[in-house]
C-alpha cells in the first residue's frame, strides 16, 4: 500500500489529545517550544532565530509530514511521520515503494512528564499501521537522549541498532546513537 497523510480520518483523538496535520500558522505555536535549549539539544536543528525556524518549518518536506499535537486547543508538541522507501533489491523497488516511516517527536517542557508523548506516539503508531497501512516504522536518537528511548521502548518499539560514537553533536562530539524499530505484526501482537 502506498499511502500520504491525507489518507488519514484527521483529526485523530486520544483520551486527552488531538493530532492533525501542521499548517503553516503553526510556526509561532511550535516555534514558542522549539526555541528552548532543552528541546533542541538533541534535535537535527538548533533554532534560536525565529525566521530561520520559520524557513525550516515551511520547507514542503518537512510541513508535508509534521503534525501537531493539542491539549485543550493548545499546541503543546509536534511529531514527524515521514514516509519512506526501505532499501530494496533493483526487481522488487515498486514493491518496497512507500512502506515504512521515521519517527519523531517533541513535547514542550511544561506538558513534559505527564505522559502526552507516550499518548501521541501510541496514536502516530495507529495512524501508521492502521490508516496507513505501513509495515514497519524507525526512530533514531542519540544515546544520551534517555527520555527519547525511553518513550520508543514504552510504546514497545524494539531497539535494533547500538552505533558506537557515529553521530556528531553540535557541542558533545562524537557520541553512540540508537535505532529503534516496530513491524506492523509487532504493534499488532501487543493490542
Ligand atoms: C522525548 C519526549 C518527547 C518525551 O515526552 P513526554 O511527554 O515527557 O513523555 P511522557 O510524559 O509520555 O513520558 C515521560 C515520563 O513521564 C512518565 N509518565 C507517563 N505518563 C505519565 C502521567 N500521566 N503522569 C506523570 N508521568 C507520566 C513516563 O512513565 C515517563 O517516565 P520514564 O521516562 O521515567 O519512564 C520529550 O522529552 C521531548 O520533547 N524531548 C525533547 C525533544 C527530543 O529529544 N525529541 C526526540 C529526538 S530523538
């Protein structure tokens, strides 16, 4: 199955959340989070100019598969579902075509601890495998990101990839990065 997010029933609710696609009036409302130290540490993008987050954010891509997270009608977090191609030998590419994601997720500092990213991630692994039809997902993190595996292994994602020092932190250097991984027969085993 080769799906995009418009085939999912948006909005989607949780007991205490709602999830829909990132627009482009989302970038204060995000940018409000994603501008604090500790929400950028262990992010791809430092962002501590409000122009440059806005240019990140809008890039087609990257609006293409943000979603926003609301609590009470307040954007209080982001996820990223981006849809790819798995590696694939030459015959089968089409088949391979559009079957898994990657992962990603942020929560702001005030909503953190309170269990809105286990909740949220439930929900993108329902959006993944029963909307969309994937057959697997991943999620990448540095190591050190304790609360990022954390949340993978809660949400019962099985840690495939312990790389030593392979990933480059803007201030920490070389450090061990992780890769988390969860086949659709997986999530399906576990409901
Ligand atoms: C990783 C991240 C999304 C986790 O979000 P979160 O909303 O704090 O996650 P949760 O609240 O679901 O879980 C955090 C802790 O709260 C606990 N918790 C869960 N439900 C809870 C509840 N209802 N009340 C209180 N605590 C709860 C969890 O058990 C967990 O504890 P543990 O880590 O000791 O096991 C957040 O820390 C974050 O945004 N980090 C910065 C960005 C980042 O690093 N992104 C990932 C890059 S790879």
């Amino acid at each position: 199955m080769t799906q995009d997010l418009s085939a999912v029933p948006w909005p989607i609710r949780t007991a205490r959340l709602t999830l829909r696609p990132a627009t482009p009036d989302d970038v204060d409302a995000t940018w409000a989070f994603r501008q604090d130290p500790a929400v950028w540490e262990w992010l791809t993008h430092r962002v501590e100019d409000r122009e440059e987050y806005a240019g990140v954010f809008l890039a087609e891509d990257r609006l293409a598969s943000t979603l926003v997270i609301e609590l009470d009608g307040e954007v209080v977090g982001d996820l990223m579902i981006r849809i790819e191609d798995p590696w694939a030998q030459a015959e089968v590419v089409e088949e391979a075509k559009r079957t898994q994601a990657e992962l990603g997720w942020v929560v702001a500092p005030p909503y953190a601890g309170r269990g809105v990213g286990t909740e949220a991630v439930e929900a993108v692994l329902e959006i993944c495998f029963a909307h969309l039809g994937l057959r697997r997902v991943t999620a990448l993190c540095f190591a050190d990101n304790t609360a990022s595996w954390r949340l993978m292994e809660r949400v019962g994602m099985r840690r495939e990839a312990y790389n030593v020092r392979d990933s480059l932190h803007r201030d920490r250097g070389w450090l061990d990065g992780m890769g988390y991984a969860l086949l659709a027969e997986e999530w399906r085993a576990r409901r």
